[in-house]
C-alpha cells in the first residue's frame, strides 16, 4: 500500500511541474507575440511617416486616382482610391494635438467639409501674387478663395463649385494661367519625342474631403481610435484646402501612357527633358529629393507647380523649394520683372 500511496504522490507531482511548464510556455509565447505585434505596427507606422529621413523609394505601385487615358487632352473619369501625390513625410508636427474641427462650423469653400486642418492659417492669396501663392500643411485655402479654372481638353471655363460631387470627378480642371503654358509644354515636349501625360491637375475640395475620409475610416476599421486613424491619414494626404491639386496650380505629369506615381519616373527621358525646359514654361518641380525638410512632402519627381516663368527661373537658378523662395522674398528680395 505505501509503494502504491508513494507511487501517487510522484504522479501528483508530475502533473503539477508539466502544468507550470505549460503556463511558462503559454506566457513566454504571449510575451513573443505581444513584442512582435508591437515592432511590426511601430515598422508599419515608421515605414509610412518616416520619409522626411529619407525620400520614398517606388513606394506607390497602384495607379493614382485620376488616372486618365494616354490621351492627356481627354477628361478621364477617376476613381476615389487615395493617390500617392502630394504624400506628407511625417506624422503631424508632434507638437499639435489633433482637435477636430466641427463641420458644422465651416463655411464658404469649406461648407459641409468635415477633415479640415485644425491648425493650419489661411494663405496670403494676394502676398506675392496667385502663381506664388503657397498652401501647404501650414497654409490652407482662404474662406473666400476663388478659382479661375478651365477644362484642360479644350479651355473652357468651368466653374470650380461645380465639380464638387463625385459626378465630375472626371473633369480635368487647370487654373487658366497655367493652362497654355502647360499646353506649350506639352507640345514642346511632344515635338522633342518625349511626349507627357496629365495625370491629376486640379482636385476639388470635395474630393480632398473624401479622400481624406476614405482613410480615416480604413484605418479606424484596422482597430485605431478616430485620433490615431486622423493622424495616420495625414501622413498619407494632406487634410481638406491644403493640397496644391485644391488650387489648380500643382500638376502631376508622367510620360505618355502611364498613371503609375513611382519615382521611377526619374529615370525616364521625359523627366530629364522636364527638369532641364520645365522653368521655360514657368513650371518647377515642387517637391524635390533634397528638400523634404523643407516642404514636408516626400520626393515626388512628377509633381510639378506653376509659378510664372520668371520666378520659376529663379527659383531653379537658386536651386530653392517654394518654401525656401518664398521666405527669400520675405527678406526683401524682389520678384523678377515678367518677361
């Protein structure tokens, strides 16, 4: 009876020490899964706000969302899935906490807006004249902004208010300043045998505003709180009225037959013809490899920017951003006289 008594209480034993390996394993393995989940989303976050350490690398593989035909003079309808153009290159300045602005506060162009910037101020549309006028992440449209814009296929006037549904997202809209030096452009580089596409030009303020949303909510579904998913979305897109496309002055352009914003757009005789005649229509590239800091947007070798030929020779000549040239102007320099 005490061999059998003796023979228990090992067995009892045994089942104990096998339960206690089984929990240390179990925690062990929680503890791995919960440091693994934790580097991949804080990998996933670096990779998508973290290009003001370094500039994109064909990061955009999926055609951009107003993606037309190889035809740039047709008006191409486009779909709401969020493009790469104009893509922030960090977080929200850390140093902003996001309040979001009430929509039912916003009025003119903003009316029925709901992901307005919370801290961007209203450019000085009148400082230095429309073709220098700057919008950014700091700087948004002004209540009363008006535009001037035509339809690139053939020049007429359209009213920008109007294309603010998803009806006309298909409508292919420039500012009429820019419209016959884009025009000449692209002839001029059509003659050159490198001929150019217009991929987006102008984006309405609705459609900033959906797209915008789009993101918030995609990312809300993967588990984030509307902060987190809002601040998220603006690595991706610039909030409502701070994008150039709201302006009609920022073009994207890639080589006749492609929609696809990669960098390696950089390697085409097309951009190489455009970094070297681009400033002779008036046009600069607006956010170059070496000026993320200052712009805050990632590389973007398609994304160019009407300034006005004199400027934009200038600002070549200096080898400056919008930014940088606008601050130089500040200091008293004087805008070159019109040629």
């Amino acid at each position: 009876m005490a061999t059998r008594r003796r023979k228990k209480r090992l067995s009892t034993k045994t089942k104990i020490a096998r339960a206690v390996c089984v929990l240390v394993v179990l925690l062990l393995a929680f503890s791995l899964c919960f440091t693994a989940v934790s580097l991949i989303r804080t990998l996933s976050e670096y990779m998508g706000g973290s290009s003001s350490s370094s500039p994109s690398s064909d990061l955009t593989s999926a055609p951009s969302s107003d993606a037309p035909s190889s035809d740039p003079s047709s008006d191409q309808p486009s779909s709401d899935a969020p493009s790469s153009s104009e893509e922030p290159s960090s977080d929200a300045p850390s140093s902003e906490v996001f309040v979001p602005v009430d929509p039912s506060k916003n009025t003119g162009i903003y009316e029925g807006v709901t992901w307005r910037s919370p801290y961007a101020v209203p450019a000085n549309v009148f400082k230095y004249g429309r073709d220098l006028m700057l919008v950014n992440r700091e700087y948004e449209l002004p209540l009363d902004f008006e535009w001037d814009l035509v339809r690139w296929s053939n020049g007429q006037d359209v009213d920008a208010m109007s294309l603010n549904s998803a009806e006309f997202d298909q409508v292919m809209a420039v500012d009429r300043a820019a419209y016959q030096p884009l025009k000449d452009m692209f002839a001029a580089a059509k003659a050159a045998g490198v001929p150019l596409q217009l991929v987006s030009p102008y984006r309405s303020i609705d459609k900033q505003d959906r797209l915008f949303d789009n993101l918030v909510v995609q990312y809300k579904n993967q588990g984030m709180s509307e902060t987190e998913a809002v601040a998220k979305a603006n690595t991706a897109r610039t909030f409502t009225g701070t994008s150039e496309h709201n302006i009609g002055y920022g073009f994207d352009i890639l080589e006749a037959g492609n929609w696809y914003l990669t960098e390696s757009f950089e390697k085409t005789k097309q951009f190489a013809w455009l970094q070297e005649h681009a400033a002779e229509y008036g046009f600069i590239l607006r956010y170059a490899k070496d000026k993320v800091e200052q712009t805050g947007i990632m590389y973007e070798p398609w994304h160019y920017r009407y300034v006005g030929v004199a400027a934009a020779k200038e600002i070549t000549g200096l080898g400056m951003c919008l930014e940088e040239y606008i601050e130089y102007l500040d200091n008293d320099r004087k805008i070159p006289a019109a040629e």
